[in-house]
C-alpha cells in the first residue's frame, strides 16, 4: 500500500540520505587492466589517506591487494602517476606481473619511480631515483623484450618552464632506459602490435590540447625494440584522434573525430578508412593517459563504450560485416573499457547505481559486478531523483543541454503553487561533460525539496566537435550564459522559483558559478568551492597539459592579457550587491591561495554583503577526506536554509553571516 505524502515546502523535507552516508561513500575505482582470466584495478581508500592500490580478482572471485599494505615503519607504496599534471596510466600487468609508478606521500619527494611486483612480494624499483623529476605514466608492457613502454616527464632538462618528454622503454630487470621518440611537446599511447614488429602512439604540440588536435604515429621495431622509418597516419591540427589499439590480426584502430563526432576508425594499407560511423562520441577528451573506451573480445567483435547525447551507452561492433547493436545494461557513465576473452570489463555507474568494476559476458550479454564503490541500500532508492534531459535555446542563437533532476521523496511534496529552489552546476574542464552516475551530493539536496540542474554548456563534451570548440574564445560567456538560461527555462517550465536559484562549484566549475554571481544579477546565493576567481593564477599554476590551455579559451597570451582581468570574478567581485556567498577553503591549496579567498570574503564584507567561511584543514582542493567531506557539506545546507530562512526538522549547526543578514523567501 502506498502512503499518501504530506505537504511540506521544499526544502525542508527530512532525508535518510545524509552527510555521513555521503562520506561513507568515498572509494574512489580507477583504471583496469586484465591479465587472462585476472582483472586488476585501482582503489582510491579515503580510509588511507586516499592511497590508490592495485587490487586483483582471479577467475575464483579471490580478491588480493597487489601493493604491501601500509605498516608502521615501511615504506608505503601507491599507484599513481603525474604526468602533465594529470596521470593516468600508472600500472600495467603481463602474465601476473604488475609494473606500476609509485607516488610516495609526506616524504622529500613525491618519488614517481617505476616498481615491478608479485602479488605478496615486495616491489622492486626499476628506475633510479631522481628526486622525484622523471615521472611515467602509460605504462604498457612489451613482455618478448622484458621492458616497459612508457611516456616518461624528465624535470631535470626544463624547457621554457615546462618539462622535457619522451616515449621510452625501461627494462624490467635493470635501469637501462631507451628513448623511442622524443622532441615534441606530448606523448601518449604507445601500443605495440600482437607480434611485437610494430609500435603506433599520438604526439601533439602546444597550444593544441589533445580534443584539438594531434596526431597518430605508427614505425616499426627492429629486434633490439629501436624505431624505424615512423610515418604519420592519421590525424593534425584539426583532426583529434583518441586510443590507438590493434586487432588481434594486427590491423590498427583508433578514433577520429575528422567527420565531426569521434568515431571508429581502422588503417588499411596507407588509408583510414571508417569501421562505424554514427553521431555519438567513441572517445573522450584525453585529460589524463591510459583512458580507453573499446576493446576487441574476439578477432572480430569489439566492445565500444559510446556518449550520445550526454549519455554513456554500451555497445557490439562486428568489424566484418560492420554490423553494430547497443547493449542493455543499467549503466549510463562508462570507462576503462578493457577486454579478455569473450569478456569486456568496464567502469561502471547509473542514476541508481554507484560505480563499480563490471564484467560482461559477451556469450550472455549480462553484466556482473565486481566490485562497487559502495552499496546502494535498498530502503534510499525511493529517495533518488532521476536526471531527466534539458534541451534549451541559448545566446548567439546556439542550443544547450543539461540533466535536470527533480525534488524527489515517498514522502513528502511540496505545497500546492510553491515552486523549489534550484541548484546550478556544472562539470570541470570546462572541456568535460555531466556525469549521470549516480552522485550523493545531488541527492542529497533533491531529496530534501531542491531541483538539480547539472549543465553541459558549450564546450562539453558528448556533443561533437563543432560544439566542443565552440567555448574557446568564450570562456566566461558562454558557459555563463548557458548556466542563466537553464535557470530560465527551468523557471518558465515551472519546475523552479526565480527567487531561490542558487548555483555552486569547486575549481574551473566553481569559475563559472563565480562568473554568474559577479556579471548576471540572478541568484539568490551561491556556495564557492576552492573555485577560480582570479584566471592570471591560472598561468603560474598550471600543469604541462594545461599551461597554453587560456591560449584555447580564452586567447593567446599575452596579446588577450586583459582578457584575464575582464572575466576574472575575482577583480569584478564588488559586482555582487545581494547574493549571500558560502566559501569553502581548503588550506593547503595551492591553485587557489587561501589568502585570496580572505580577500574575496573582505571585500564582500565591506560591501555589506552576507559571506560565510569554512577554512578545512589538510585540505588541498575540494573536500576529499570522509570528515571534511560531511562537514562540508552540512555547512553548505545549514548555509542555504539560513539565508532562504527553510524551516527543517534536521539538527544543524548553525552558519555565522557576516554581516547578518535577514533571511526571505
């Protein structure tokens, strides 16, 4: 029998989804490799102070921990590379050896040295220790050669400011090292052909981000593992090309986006000629090494992960008869894309379901899960809001898109004509898309009477090229404008109050909810989280990767220089007349000093605006660790019914304004 639910304003409703449960729910599972009947993946433990270890499930279901667990005394081991600031791609394993990057913490150096290990052994260290200045990541491993293939950052040989990088291959019984390729600003993907006589990867150049442009690389490998008579196969300045891999015959595949979506290509002889062409993305942008998106299951058969629409699908490739069919599966984000015999496994999460390491049996087309990041109890599920699409138009007569997630609730609704206040985000990047993975936080806010909208602005991702790029120049309008006009439509559908629109974000995203607050008079507050305020920072902090990115989206440095004050919200902060703030500050963060988020919160005090304040210690970027994580989050509710004056049935701690400031509705 189904109850009838009371009338309550938004808002106010009592949940079961709490802060606690939110930090409870922090494992964080990352890249995949499978070795025969062995899948291996990593674990981010917030548990350990967010160490990532390697962990191995063989065909029995015995799962192991690769790496030494943590011991008083001894040196811990974590798997996680740094390469252009990002990472990624920081083990491999071959016939149950598993070659990895270590990122040692609180010591001299953050190490970055390539260990081998068997599972219950002591890793041994395959490269000298330079103080942490050579880093790896892509790690791959050419096992007839006893080596391993890899992009190597050296940090001892800068140029201009940035780091010197090369495609090697590191023995795995000594230190000798072999450069492959060197000489231009980025590497990645090195991959070698089924029988070892062939090697392709991608290369790019400053200010070209890898989504811009690159290029597909292939040579051949001589007996000694040396590269002879390379040649450009695909791609250039306008073409992005992503994951290389070979078929089992050893015809190479890769994704292009040359017909404006990325798409499944293969080269035949010396021409590129399309395997599956449909609007819908097979790739990704490469923020970070070792992604994949498809793999081969069988000589012919293919298993492609594919974003149409802003929404991740799983599907079957013949490359035969060309033949493709979707896959059911109740997952809508999906990644690491990795293939054993007959089997694929994935990354998995839905709208209902937390991410997990899936295996997919191809024979039955079912999906088992591995292991999840973390239980979905059954008496929440009522409890969570679903994303519904949002096409909407915008500015410069351009369409965007979003996922709206309603107030949801078995037991309450709000009263009749009482329309909920909305939550703005959006994702980083801002090249990146809105994930529909089922995300705590959101419901956390839907289950008590707020509307979500998640915004894919342009310049996300999911949605072609044409759409991808059309931010750069933009950045700071666009994204801005397209955060408002969701708000609008929103408002105008009926599913939001004008006079309750509230936007949050934490770094690049948290630049745009800055944006909105600093140049559109809309909000009625809005929460900052380690957010971007002032873009010239950006140029003394980026990473490799990123360090001629404003080049993309904003203009080339330093002709556009004054590009960097004028949509700073951080310089136009006394724009902000009536929008209460809420900063939340990490105090270790380097990319956002916590002495500019005291200045910000000065000014805005002086100009009688209401600012609250949470510093969190140890923190370096947005709250990470389980404790900073719940409290975080209270302050961030506790901060909106003060201002909006909710009345909720909840014990909070109260959120101290300065100055004081009468709540409304």
């Amino acid at each position: 029998m189904t109850l009838a639910r009371r009338e309550a304003p938004h808002g106010s409703w009592k949940s079961p989804i709490t802060a606690e449960l939110l930090a409870a729910h922090t494992l964080s599972l990352g890249e995949v490799a499978v070795d025969g009947d062995d899948v291996y993946w990593l674990e981010s433990r917030p548990g350990e102070a967010g160490r990532n270890t390697i962990v191995r499930r063989t065909a029995d279901g015995t799962l192991t921990d690769v790496l030494p667990t943590p011991v008083e005394g001894r040196a811990s081991y974590s798997a996680r590379g740094l390469v252009y600031g990002q990472g990624g791609g920081s083990f491999a394993v071959s016939e149950g050896l598993v070659v990895f990057v270590n990122h040692a913490r609180g010591g001299a150096h953050p190490d970055q040295r390539l260990y081998r290990v068997n599972p219950g052994r002591t890793p041994v260290a395959l490269t000298p220790d330079t103080g942490g200045k050579h880093r790896y990541g892509d790690l791959s491993i050419d096992r007839a050669r006893n080596r391993v293939l890899c992009v190597r950052e050296d940090w001892r040989n800068l140029q201009e400011g940035q780091p010197r990088i090369a495609l090697v291959a590191v023995d795995i019984d000594g230190q000798k090292q072999t450069v492959l390729a060197q000489g231009r600003d980025f590497y990645s993907s090195p991959v070698l052909s089924p029988n070892g006589r062939r090697m392709a990867w991608l290369a790019w150049d400053a200010p070209s981000m890898p989504w811009d442009g690159c290029e597909l690389w292939v040579a051949d490998v001589d007996e000694e593992g040396l590269l002879h008579h390379a040649r450009l196969v695909a791609g250039g300045s306008t073409e992005s090309i992503f994951q290389p891999e070979w078929s089992p015959q050893g015809e190479l595949y890769f994704v292009s986006d040359r017909n404006n979506w990325w798409n499944l290509y293969r080269l035949q002889g010396r021409s590129v000629v399309p395997v599956l062409e449909h609007k819908a993305e097979f790739g990704a942008a490469q923020w970070c090494l070792g992604m994949s998106t498809y793999c081969f299951v069988s000589p012919r058969h293919v298993v492609c992960a594919f974003n149409e629409q802003g929404q991740w699908r799983l599907g079957r490739l013949d490359v035969v008869l060309g033949q493709f069919s979707e896959l059911e599966t109740p997952y809508t984000d999906i990644r690491q894309v990795r293939g054993g015999f007959a089997t694929a496994y994935f990354v998995g999460g839905g709208p209902d379901e937390s991410a997990s390491v899936v295996r997919l049996d191809m024979e039955s087309s079912k999906t088992h899960v591995v292991k999840a990041a973390g239980p979905v109890p059954e008496e929440l599920r009522p409890y969570l809001s679903r994303p519904e699409p949002l096409h909407y138009p915008t500015s410069e007569l351009g369409e965007a898109h979003a996922w709206y997630y309603p107030p949801t609730h078995p037991g309450f609704q709000g009263p009749a004509g009482e329309k909920p206040p909305l939550l703005l985000v959006s994702h980083g990047g801002p090249t990146g898309s809105a994930s529909t993975q089922l995300d705590w936080t959101v419901q956390y806010f839907t289950s008590r009477g707020f509307g979500v909208v998640d915004v894919n602005h342009r310049g996300s991702t999911g949605y072609g090229r044409e759409y991808r790029l059309s931010l750069y120049g933009n950045w700071g309008v666009m994204d801005v404008d397209d955060l408002a006009n969701a708000a609008l439509r929103l408002v105008q559908n009926g599913k939001a109050d004008a006079k309750r629109l509230i936007a949050r974000g934490s770094g690049s995203a948290g630049y745009t909810t800055l944006s909105l607050l600093a140049f559109r008079d809309i909000l009625r507050c809005g929460t900052s989280i380690a957010s971007i305020a002032h873009l010239d920072t950006l140029l003394d902090s980026s990473n490799k990767l990123e360090a001629h990115y404003l080049d993309q989206v904003l203009g080339p440095q330093p002709e556009f220089k004054q590009l960097l004050q004028d949509r700073s919200p951080g310089v136009h902060i006394d724009n902000i007349k009536r929008s209460p703030l809420l900063f939340i500050q990490g105090l270790k963060d380097t990319r956002v000093p916590p002495q500019q988020t005291d200045d910000l919160v000065r000014r805005l005090r002086a100009n009688g605006v209401p600012t609250a304040l949470l510093l969190l210690e140890g923190e370096t970027l947005a709250p990470q660790e389980p404790a900073a994580l719940a409290r975080a989050l209270e302050t961030e509710f506790a901060f909106y019914v003060r201002v909006m004056g909710l009345g909720v049935a909840e014990p909070l701690v109260p959120v101290a304004l300065e100055p004081e400031a009468a709540a409304r509705r």
